[in-house]
C-alpha cells in the first residue's frame, strides 16, 4: 500500500516518492474497523505492493485494487494472481469508474489528492458509497472532522455521511517515513439523510453562500436569504445566539437551517451553486 505525490494531473502521475506501509498489526486493525464480509465489494484506491490488499482479499467478496505505477502493478499480480477475489486496475485513481453497487473503501491514499478523492467519494450522495477506512495526512483528516466547518464540500458531506477521526497514524509506520503524520478516519452513510438526495445542490448553494465567511455570526451570514423575522423565529429553533458563528452550527441545526429555507423563503431568493 502506497503513498503517493501526484504532480501534473493533466498529464500523468508523477511518483517522487512512495511510503508503503509496513506494520501488519496496523494492516489488520484498519481491515478489522471495515467490519467487511464476503458480501462486500472493497475498493482499495492506491494498492502499492499489495501489503492491504492480501489482507482484504481475506475478507471481501471483491476487491478492486488500484494502482497506476506499472512496477507496483507486476508485484500486485504475482501476489493475487491465485485470487479470484481480486481485481487490479492499472489505472490513475482519478479516471477510475467506481462501481455502480454498494461499496466501501480501505484505503492508505495519496497525500496530494487527498480532497480530489474524497470529493469523488462523497460529492454525489446517489452512488453506491457506503463506508470508508481511510488513512490520510493528518491535518486534512482533522479539516475533514473538525466541528466547526469552514468548507462548504465538507458540510455538504455531512447531511448523508458521519465522518470521524479515528486517531493519528505515525510516520514510522511507512517505509521510508513521510515528513508527516497520517491519520484514520471512517466515513458511514447516515441510515437517514439530513437532506434528501435530489437536493444537493440546492443544499451547496446554501453552504457556498454562508460559508464565504465561516466566522461571521449566524444573523450575518443569512441575512441575505431570511427576513429580520424568519431570522429571529430560526435563531429560536437552533437555540443559538445570533452572534454564533456560522461555522460552529452542527449537522443537524443546517438541516433545520435548510428545511427553513425550502419552506419560507420564496425560491428566487435560494442561493445557487457557483461553478469554480
């Protein structure tokens, strides 16, 4: 399994370095928090040499291991290769199709496209995604599970999915050691979403247009969809004060914030998704 630094999308990957993860217990723990069965489809994004890999193919029904340089590729088969369980995909991580039934991820994934992949796992709350181990660079698994939210793709991705940190994973656990701590996180699709499927984008608009500001308290940032009423009658629902900041809200309270909106506020005045 390995880290990877990807430079030049446009083109393709460039490898300056890898870090395979070498401590077996860690393996088996990251494949234990899956709680994976031989009715799962496992999809391991950046397979390396194959250290998670032989230890998912254990456990899943399927697993899907992908993997773009070549060398890594040739250990991945001769590994597998008596395994009818796995399959290897030489493909860059960012061109993959990901499968059209329920899946999960367990994953060690690059530092560098580290937001790219969680955005192709959780940007479209209608795919198959239904769980992810995954270990990451740990400032980014910390932005992804912080409380209080300044991005609006990460609040969107908690109306349909709980995401939480797990704990640190050590540098000394890759060989050679990167220049930074990784992380765990386990992402879970919510039994029930806070907000129903066909709304995403009506909900990122809403979260683009609040969130330009993540500090600005709760009457600042809405003043511009809510009346002076509808923003005291919301306040009241929330049970906040109006100088909270917009960031601190939880999941829940944006789900009210949202459904207050659909409700009284006349559709013009809903804010729309920008296209960056």
């Amino acid at each position: 399994m390995a880290k990877k630094i990807y430079k030049h999308r446009d083109k393709s990957p460039n490898f300056l370095g890898q870090h395979l993860m070498h401590n077996k217990k860690l393996l088996h723990e990251i494949v234990d928090r899956a709680n994976i069965s031989k009715k799962d489809t496992v999809v391991e994004l950046g397979a390396g040499k194959g250290a998670l890999t032989t230890v998912l193919n254990q456990r899943a029904g399927k697993v899907l291991a992908v993997e773009y340089d070549a060398s890594f590729v040739e250990i991945l088969k001769r590994k597998t290769g008596e395994n009818a369980v796995t399959k290897i995909i030489h493909q860059d991580i960012m061109k993959i199709r990901l499968p059209k039934e329920k899946f999960i991820v367990v994953s060690n994934i690059p530092y560098s496209i580290t937001t790219p992949i969680m955005k192709m796992l959780l940007n479209k709350p209608s795919s198959g995604f239904q769980k992810g181990i995954i270990i990451m660079e740990k400032g980014a698994a910390k932005r992804f599970t912080s409380q209080f939210i300044k991005d609006s793709y990460v609040l969107a991705w908690r109306m349909w999915f709980d995401i939480h940190y797990v704990r640190k994973i050590s540098r000394n656990n890759f060989s050679p050691p990167p220049k930074v701590d990784s992380a765990m996180i386990i992402i879970t699709r919510r039994k029930e979403p806070i907000i129903p499927n066909k709304d995403y984008f009506i909900f990122l608009g809403l979260a683009q247009y609040v969130l330009k500001q993540p500090n600005a308290t709760i009457g600042l940032a809405l003043k511009g969809i809510f009346t002076t009423s509808q923003l005291k009658r919301l306040r009241r629902n929330l049970g906040v004060s109006n100088d909270a900041p917009i960031g601190s809200l939880t999941a829940v309270q944006w789900g009210i914030v949202f459904h207050t909106m659909i409700k009284y506020v006349r559709r013009p005045l809903w804010p729309r998704v920008k296209k960056k």
